[in-house]
C-alpha cells in the first residue's frame, strides 16, 4: 500500500516535473538553448577571450602581495573603489571576479584564508541536490524544484570552467526491499530529466552482481538481515573544494581585482551626511598594520560571520542566520572503491549520509545540527560516531573509530528569517539570500558550494543598481575558464611524465633524479591544471621535487608555487587548503609540517620566531581535526567512549 502511494505520487509529480522542465526549456534536445547548456552565454565570448589573452600574456602570475595592498591602501574619498568585498570564501570570490569583468574596480579583503571556513570542509560535491528533489515531491514544493533546476544547470557550468578540479562522480543507492528498485528509479530518472542536457551520465539500474563487483565492499544483508536487491547508480559533480576556492580567487586578481587575505574589516565606515557604508578599515594580519579602504558599495560575504559584518554597520540589524554544523570523516580507500560513491538514503536524523572516494581515500558524512560560531570548529565525538554508525549497516567492512584519518567540521550559513521561531536546520531552505540594508550594505549569504556563481552575480547586480555604478559589460562568468583550465587536457599528465624529473635532495645533501611516476604528474595536473608544468619546472630545477609526506603525491615544489603564485602565506594555508593533507591525514600533514614551514621561511623570509609561531599555530590548528590519535579528549558536554 505505501509503496503504490510513493509509486502514484512520482508519476504524478513527476508529470508536474515535465511540464515545468519543459516550459523553462530544460529538456528539449530540439531547442537551440538546451541543445548546448552554453549556447547562451556565447553573447560573451568576445569579452571572455580578452580577459583570458589579458590574463595569458601576464603568464598567470598574479600581482604580490604588497602590489595588493598598496592598491587597496591606493583607494580614497574622491577615487574610492566601486565594490569592497569582504569575505574570502567561494561566494566572496565569485564577486570579486564578477564585479572585475565587467569592468568595475573591486577591491578583497578576507581576514584569514580563502576558503579558511566553510567553503574548505563541504562534502566535495558539485551536485543539482537530488534530495531537495525528493522533498519537493512529497512536500509538494515548487521552490524547492525550482532549487533543483538552477542548481543543476551551475553544475555544469562549474564542471566546464574548472574541468580540472571537479568530476563526473557516479554514485550508488542500495535497495533492500523491492519496492525501493522502482522508487529510487523512478525518482533519479527525473533527476535525470530535470538536468536535461546538463546530465552527466543516465542513471541506471545495477543487479545485485553488478553492484557487488562495482562496490565489493557493500553489505549484501542490511542491519535488519534483509538481502541486497540491486542498486540504482546516478551522477553529480565532485570537487576539490578549497582548491576551486583559491583559483577563483586567483583568477580574479588576475581579472584585476584587488585580493588581499589575513586583511580584516574592523570596522565599517559611514558617509556623515548620507549615513551610507562608504568602505572599511582593515587590520592587516600579518604586519599588524591598519589602513582605510574606500568604496562605493560594500558587498558582505562573510558567509555564517556575515550578522558580525552587520553588526558594524548596524548594531541593532536583526540576525538572518542560523549556523549549521557538518561534520565529515576520512576513512582508508579500502572503504570504497576508486570510482563509485555510496548514499544511505536515510538515517537517525533523517538526512542522507554520502561516502565518497576523494583523493585517494574515502571521505563520509555529513550531520545536521544546531551550532555556535566559531573560527575553529571541532567534529564532536558523537557525530563522528554517528556517521560511522550510519555507514556501518551498508558494508561488509568493519568500521572501526582507529581507521578515521580526519574528522572535521563546517559551519553552513543558512539564511533564516529572525521573525520565525524554530531551529531545525535540517528544514531551512538552503536558497541564498541578497539583502539590501538601508544603509547601502549588500549581503549575500545562504546557498551551497554548487551556486556560489549565480549568488555572486545576484549579489553583483545588486550593488551596481544601489550604487549606480557603470560596469562595461554585462556578467560573463557563465562561460569564464578559471586558472588551470586553458591548457588542461585529460592527457596532460602523460607529457608531465615523459619531460620533467624531479630532483630530490637525500638525507646526505646530494641532488639526486626521481621520476615524475604517474601519481605525481596526474595530481599536478588534477590540481593546477595547465599550470602544472610551472610546479614541475620548480621540481626539477629547484632541487623541490621530494613528496612531503609519505604515501601522498603532494611535492615540496608545491610550497613554493604556492607561495609565489597562490598567495600562501602560512603554514596552515598550505597543508589545509593549498595541499589538502590536513583534511586528508592529520597524522601525514603534522609529519609535513616542518618541511612546509622551512621552505615558507625561504619563500617569506622568515626569522626564527615566525617559524616557531608557525609551528605553534599548525598544531593547534590540526588539534580541531579529531583522528584516531586525538580521537579522546572531553570538551565539558561531549566525552568520547
């Protein structure tokens, strides 16, 4: 009876889905616009190709550090900047790159890292949101589809701008009652209309055999010793998310934003007369210094911190967030296998828990709660056992809390409004909001990694209207390749291989040749793209060509890189988002440490202290990350068993 009930009411709602998708233009493969998910942003492409030549000639090398801050120190009353974006993180960013091609000065200010919060610790995915999907059938929610559509279609404009950090990732639901084969099926072939010819892949359905040899370590009985039927396998986008983060980043400084992390707004300045927001004093981090920025408008990106932003604006702005924790886990890649992700469709809570396979190793999660806001999220022991609870039923594997490398937490900034009362996240809608303060302030907040574009030009449109500014053009990021992108070829890693060495330093001092083995060149490649010839070169002629840690492709040769083109300024900014060890193996990414920090103190100039506070800051910055070795520890509510 409940299964023909779900059965009656996919076919009904998914004749709405139909209509609608059709209607907006999503399905026909006869209709010009659908036939190429591109076609209409080729109105831009003249004034993409000369920001892309711009960017080629200046050999992708971005303007230091102290070009930077000169510039923004540069702006004053009478030559203010025409947008000052504070926040660093994905949607930050994409202002910022926005804002700059099309033609407006645009000034940064991020007052950690980019991607130093939430847009560094997601689940990975580049995804339409198949679950926003089911419930806006069985809620009967057209806002949530329509979440689904424009998702979906900014997932293949990422997956084509940054071909080199994302990828088509299939991923299996395992059905254990018969009546879930036709639910789950039924459901993903929609999922698969609604992307039309955005679709990755067509869903499909696996027997039971062909499941076990795509996932061998898949339970073939379930928790209530019912027996696997099949699975039904679908696709969305994977990422390397800080990674996209800093490349958005960099492409935008090479667009001509002025970018500038470890920089924090202070304080908000007003016009006296107009009570306007007319830029911001910002704290230099790293010097200690302060300075003035001036602008026309100022757009608020701060992600879950963006009600302290208000706040200086206005003390009195009512709060628009509510901070959500997700937790995730990175178990041994013998959890899954190398190309095929898993969904448990329902747990405790009643969200999903996803186990992906993620450079190398296999990252789970995540949870959905209530939290405070913090710098430095820890993963509480309880969530971490509740993701391993929740994936223990699906697998033949004995999970065990030794085998967890790294456990982390995010902090979502989902957009709520303060005059409704009720804190289960798991029910905001995670739609972003832009907002328009009296005072001239512009916030744009909520949304999910996959979005981050179109929040940006929203949040762009917004400032240019209530700031009357004058852009050159209209937006163009639709189409726009990001750093690493021109040049990047699926192959490339092979010419990697056959042209460059890298020439290691042994314990004896002696420069010795290695090989650029396939592992190392398809990582160089998979990470910067068609830059990656740049990091060998540093290899092979720097005597930087030895792996940081072992059992990782990540190269000392990176470090440098980093720090020269990729505004790498710590310790942490490398092993967390630059490399990703830290999120990847906590106990690999201490052990890297001192190699990172001696070849920073070069590239930097560092004395003896910087070095020790480096130090310092790395650890306890790797203490928030609970693996197996610091899996016990007792914050006064939480105590691990």
């Amino acid at each position: 009876m409940a299964s023909g009930t779900r059965l009656r009411r996919f076919a009904y709602y998914g004749a709405v889905v139909v209509g609608t998708a059709a209607a907006l233009g999503f399905t026909s493969a006869h209709n010009s616009s659908s036939a190429n998910p591109f076609s209409r942003d080729r109105r831009s492409s003249g004034e993409i190709s000369a920001i892309t030549e711009r960017m080629s000639s200046s050999g992708w090398r971005v303007p230091n550090r102290n070009t930077q801050e000169a510039a923004l120190r540069g702006s004053s009353e009478v030559s203010p900047f025409d947008v000052l974006v504070i926040g660093g993180g994905a949607t930050g960013c994409g202002v910022a790159l926005d804002a700059a091609t099309r033609g407006l000065r645009v000034g940064l200010v991020e007052r950690d890292d980019y991607s130093a919060g939430t847009s560094s610790r997601s689940t990975k995915l580049v995804h339409g949101g198949v679950r926003y999907l089911e419930k806006a059938f069985w809620q009967f929610d057209y806002g949530q589809l329509k979440l689904v559509f424009h998702a979906l279609e900014e997932r293949a404009r990422i997956l084509h701008n940054a071909p080199h950090l994302c990828n088509a990732l299939p991923t299996m639901t395992p059905c254990y009652e018969w009546w879930e084969i036709p639910y789950y099926w039924a459901g993903l072939k929609l999922y698969d209309l609604v992307a039309g010819s955005r679709m990755l892949h067509m869903s499909r359905y696996f027997s039971r055999k062909e499941s076990m040899e795509a996932f061998p370590t898949l339970a073939q009985q379930n928790a209530l010793h019912k027996t696997l039927k099949g699975t039904v396998v679908y696709y969305d986008g994977q990422m390397n998310d800080s990674r996209l983060n800093v490349t958005i980043a960099c492409t935008a400084a090479l667009a001509g934003a002025v970018v500038l992390n470890h920089a924090e707004a202070v304080s908000l300045k007003k016009d006296e007369v107009t009570g306007n927001v007319t830029g911001a004093r910002i704290r230099n981090k790293l010097t200690g210094k302060e300075f003035d920025v001036h602008a026309k408008v100022v757009i608020n990106a701060a992600g879950p911190f963006c009600d302290e932003v208000r706040k200086m604006a206005d003390k009195n702005a009512p709060q628009i967030i509510s901070p959500s924790s997700g937790v995730h886990v990175v178990l041994p890649d013998y959890y899954s296998p190398d190309h095929m992700g898993l969904i448990v469709p329902k747990t405790k809570d009643g969200r999903v828990v996803f186990m992906l396979p993620w450079l190398g190793r296999t990252v789970a999660g995540t949870t959905d709660s209530a939290t405070n806001l913090t710098m430095l999220p820890e993963a509480h022991e309880e969530e971490i056992e509740f993701i391993l609870d929740a994936i223990s039923d699906y697998l033949v594997v004995k999970v065990r809390r030794s085998d967890v490398m790294s456990a982390w937490s995010g902090i979502r900034p989902l957009a709520t409004d303060p005059n409704v009362k009720g804190t289960d996240t798991a029910s905001i809608s995670r739609d972003h909001v832009v907002c328009l303060d009296s005072d001239g302030l512009v916030t744009v907040t909520g949304g999910k990694w996959t979005t981050y574009r179109s929040m940006a030009e929203d949040a762009v449109d917004v400032a240019i209207k209530s700031g009357s500014l004058q852009p050159m053009n209209g937006c163009i990021t639709q189409a726009l390749p990001l750093v690493g992108a021109n040049g990047w070829d699926p192959s490339s890693f092979t010419v990697l291989a056959q042209n460059y060495v890298r020439m290691k330093r042994s314990y004896g001092g002696k420069i010795v040749p290695g090989a650029m083995d396939t592992a190392a060149a398809k990582h160089l490649v998979q990470t910067y793209g068609g830059l990656a010839p740049q990091v060998a070169l540093i290899a092979q002629l720097e005597g930087l060509g030895k792996r940081l840690a072992h059992g990782y492709p990540y190269l000392e040769a990176e470090v440098a890189y980093c720090a020269r083109n990729e505004y790498c300024e710590s310790a942490v900014d490398f092993i967390a988002r630059r490399a990703r060890l830290a999120f990847l193996d906590t106990d690999a990414a201490n052990r890297a440490l001192p190699r990172v920090i001696e070849i920073l103190a070069a590239e930097h100039r560092w004395d003896r202290a910087r070095r020790k506070a480096e130090m310092a800051d790395a650890i306890t910055f790797l203490e928030t990350f609970k693996f197996s070795r610091n899996a016990q520890f007792d914050d006064g509510k939480h105590r691990a068993r």
